[in-house]
C-alpha cells in the first residue's frame, strides 16, 4: 500500500467525527433549550395560579387611631425603642408584641416617657394625656400585637360587682395575699426589693392601673396570664385592693402607723410600754 492510499480512510474518517461532534453540541442545545421552556411554562403557570405566594406582603395600613399613635412615638418613644420599636442596646426594650395594655399602663401612670436610666421607672404625672397613650398602645398593638386591657366601662362595672359581693371579695382578699402581699405588703402600702428596687404602693392606683400590671407585669412584677388569673379573679383582687384604700381613710381600729403591717405596731406598742413603765417606777419611787 502507498503512502497515499493509507491516508485516504484516516481523511474520510475526520469530517464524519465532526459531524458527530455538531451533532452532539445541537442535541444539548436543544435539551437546555427544550429545559429552559418547561421551566419558563411551569413558572408562568405558577405564577397564574399562586400569585400571592414568594411575593412580599404589603404592610397593611394604620388606622387613624394607630396613625396618630405613631407620630406621638416619633417624638416620645423612639430614641430609647427605635424607630421599628423593636428597641436599641442599652436604652429601651423592644415593643414587639407588649401589647396597648403595656404602654397604657406605663404611659397614664407616668412611668414612661423615662426621663433617664434608674434602677427604677417611679409614678409621676404622666406627659401625655390617656387618649395620647390609647392612640400609642394602638400604634404598637398593630405593630406587634399583645395583651389588651378591657374597657374601662367593663372593667369597674365587674369591680363594682366583686365589691359588692362578701365572698367575692374574700377570694380577692386570698389571692392577693398568696400572690401580691410578699411585695406589696398586707395593706398594699409596698415595700423594699434589692439592687434599689421597690414595689410601690398601690394606694393611688386606678382599676386600669392594677388590671394592666398584673396583665403586663412590668419592672419586676410577675405576669399573671388569664391560665393564672381569670379575669374575674383580677376583677377579685381590685376590688380587694380598692376596699383597703377606701378603708384607709378611716381606720376603725385607731391610728394605722402607716398601714405597714404589725411589725411598726409591735415596735410602737413596745416603746410606749417600755416608757409608760419607766415613768410608773419613777413615780412610785418619788412617792416612797
């Protein structure tokens, strides 16, 4: 065989391999062209007929209530609670899910807005009127929702009611003893807590007062939930405490010493006998 007829099958053989190797590239591009059209079909459909899911939902709108709420937050609330109320390091906690009830309370009782960082948040007047924190608590209720308080209507009609009943308030005077007396002493005058705390008394504090405390359980008072508290027992323990303020003006049993309990009794008791002896002895001495 000659040199040349033993190149001839190598040369037919070179434009057979590339038009295998173009027949391959065209079948891939028609896969991933074929590929790329289901995918484009599947998602239209599925885009057609689930046109709201993968799509950011639209923040819903304030309401009037809600919307003047957040401008009073804009001016008193969001340098210590940022302005997503959701809090900034070393200043404020997050709002998110406290609730109208929260802010209510910690607005009518003066407590907020805070002046500066204390071991505490006392009662002082309060800066903005009840409606400014109702519109407040209603900003940060459709923020991050919570606990509400009731009605105020509602609220002193049940207390009226367990006040007017003896065993009623009896079962306010237990619960209170076994849950808030151990702060908040036997006559609810307060008391010392550590690191320059306190439990405050509770003899100024309204009906809406005490439900959104125990509702909310601000500073270092527990939480009492309704699975702890039904309201109707809420509604017990008000009207108990607001019987003990109501008798604190007038005293049958003498002079209160401060509704403290017995230990300043015992301590006055002690020092009046002690000198009403010493003052007898001198006497009968003299007279001997």
């Amino acid at each position: 065989m000659t040199s040349d007829q033993s190149k001839r099958p190598l040369a037919r053989l070179v434009p057979g391999s590339r038009r295998a190797a173009r027949s391959k590239l065209r079948r891939r591009l028609e896969a991933a062209v074929r590929l790329i059209a289901a995918l484009t079909i599947v998602g239209g459909l599925y885009s057609a007929y689930a046109p709201g899911v993968g799509r950011a939902e639209d923040t819903p709108a304030l309401s009037q209530q809600a919307q003047h709420g957040k401008e009073l937050y804009q001016t008193s609330c969001i340098t210590c609670h940022g302005g997503n109320a959701q809090g900034v390091q070393d200043r404020g906690p997050s709002l998110i899910g406290v609730g109208s009830a929260a802010v209510e309370f910690q607005v009518n009782t003066g407590r907020m807005p805070l002046a500066r960082q204390e071991a505490q948040a006392e009662r002082k007047a309060p800066a903005l009127s009840p409606q400014d924190a109702a519109d407040i608590g209603a900003y940060i209720q459709e923020l991050g929702g919570g606990p509400q308080l009731p009605s105020a209507s509602s609220l002193d009609a049940d207390v009226k009611k367990a006040q007017s009943d003896p065993k009623t308030l009896a079962r306010g005077g237990e619960l209170y003893r076994v849950n808030c007396s151990s702060c908040h002493a036997f006559s609810s005058g307060g008391g010392a807590l550590s690191s320059g705390k306190f439990a405050p008394t509770l003899e100024h504090s309204t009906n809406r007062d005490i439900y959104g405390a125990m509702l909310t359980g601000p500073q270092n008072m527990p939480v009492f939930g309704n699975n702890q508290l039904s309201p109707d027992d809420k509604a017990a323990v008000i009207a108990y405490i607001q019987n003990l303020n109501k008798n604190s003006q007038t005293d049958p049993g003498g002079w209160n010493i401060g509704r403290y309990g017995p230990v300043p009794e015992g301590i006055v008791i002690f020092l009046i006998g002690i000198a009403a002896l010493v003052f007898a002895t001198l006497w009968i001495a003299g007279k001997s």
